[in-house]
C-alpha cells in the first residue's frame, strides 16, 4: 500500500499539469499540485480551460510500469470526482460523459486531461502519468454548457472538502490500477455513465460515427454499435481517442 498523498498547494500556476511535469522525476508518487488559479489552463487537445479562483485545480503524479492501460486512470479520476460531488452536494446527480467530461444535467462540471511521461524518473519502461482534473465549484463558468457546484445548489462548497474526498475514492482506484484489476475502475465508472444506450454521435481523427453507445471495453475504449436496422447491418466499433456529442 502506499502513503499518504503529498498535497502541495500555490495560489498561481500556469498550469498543474505543467508544473507537475517539471517536477515529476523529484517527487514521490500520489503528489497532488493544487494550484488556486491557473493562467495557463487546458484541456485536451490543446483546449483553453478557465481556471478563475473558486474552482479546484489539481494534478496528481501516478508512478506504474502499465503505459498500456494508463488511459483508465481518467475513468479512475473521473468516478473519484463524481462521487466526491455526490458527497458534498446531496440532490446532485453527477453523470459521466465518456471519456473525461462530469456533467451535471447537460452541463459540464469537470474535465479531466492526462498526460504520460514514459521512462518517467529513469525507470527505463516505467511510465509516470499526471492526471489534471478541472472542476468548478464556486467560480463561474464562462460558457453556457457549462456548470458550476455553487450554481447549481446556489451556495459556496468547501474545496478542501470536496478534495479531501476525491483523494480517499482515487487512492482506492490507483490500488485496483496497480493490481491490474481494471475491472473494478471500469464497473465503477459506468455507475455514473450518462450515455448507455444512448444514440452518441463521435467525432475522431479518422472521420465521424454515429451509433448507440452500448459498453466500455476492458481498456477504456468506447463500443459503438452502429449500422443499419437489419442484424447483418449491425457494426461494433471500437473507439478508444475522440469526441463525444449527445443529441440535443
């Protein structure tokens, strides 16, 4: 089992992520980079992510040797925010859009963006991962698809609070992680999963699908099932990079 996490804290930071990256190879593993704005804040492929005060912005540096599966420890931080928010906002109903967005009804509540050091601290196939979590909670958004905790309930939250509670919920997940019982992460997340046998349209680098989201497969990849309405038609493909759209 490992320690406790080493939570460090700065009032400004470009960005958590960054800074955990410039730090990596000198800090031990489950260090959380709390930043309590970012002025540099992103999501993925290069996104701007408004990190104003009243929000909370963290890292958390993984160490594993399983590069392979490292795209699960989204789906871990992503159960880990849902049920914090459960916790600290009774009558909340947090729900997961695959594969890193946290909605509150159709808004977006939280992302989350990981990002792999391989050979991480000169550990030759050893893979150190910085998982970037972005939640709002008293702060306001700017765009009108997404939400914050304190708009939603009309009350300010406890960030300490809320982060306290992610930790003790990803602490248990990075355990499963480290045993390689993907399983347990993956059941846990479709918990919150808000796109089941939903009609999703995809976008990716490769082109656009559309289909019924039907299950998420052991490495986190998306199934789609898409096609026509006879069974012959019928197509199961596998997305595991891209962008989900829920229909209106």
């Amino acid at each position: 089992m490992m320690g406790d996490p080493n939570i460090i804290r700065f009032p400004v930071l470009g960005s958590t992520n960054d800074h955990l990256n410039d730090v990596h190879a000198d800090v031990d593993d489950m260090t959380i980079i709390v930043a309590g704005r970012q002025t540099r804040g992103r999501g993925r492929f290069g996104r701007e992510w408004v990190s104003d005060d009243g929000g909370l912005w963290f890292s958390v540096l993984v160490r594993h040797d399983d590069p392979e599966h490292a795209f699960l420890l989204t789906f871990a931080a992503a159960v880990s925010v849902a049920e914090a928010i459960r916790k600290a906002a009774p009558g909340l109903e947090p729900k997961i859009k695959w594969p890193n967005d946290v909605l509150i009804g159709q808004k977006k509540v939280c992302g989350i963006l990981t990002e792999n050091v391989i050979g991480g601290r000169g550990r030759g196939s050893g893979c150190d991962s910085i998982v970037g979590i972005g939640l709002n909670v008293n702060n306001d958004p700017p765009l009108d698809t997404s939400t914050s905790l304190s708009h939603e309930l009309d009350r300010e939250l406890d960030l300490t609070a809320i982060l306290d509670s992610f930790v003790l919920v990803f602490s248990r997940y990075r355990e499963d992680f480290r045993r390689r019982d993907y399983r347990r992460i993956i059941d846990g997340w479709k918990v919150f999963w808000g796109s089941a046998g939903k009609q999703v349209h995809i976008s990716t680098v490769h082109g656009d699908l559309d289909g019924i989201a039907e299950d998420i497969a052991d490495d986190g990849s998306l199934i789609i099932r898409s096609g026509g309405e006879v069974s012959s038609d019928v197509e199961k493909v596998q997305v595991l990079e891209g962008d989900l759209i829920l229909p209106e």
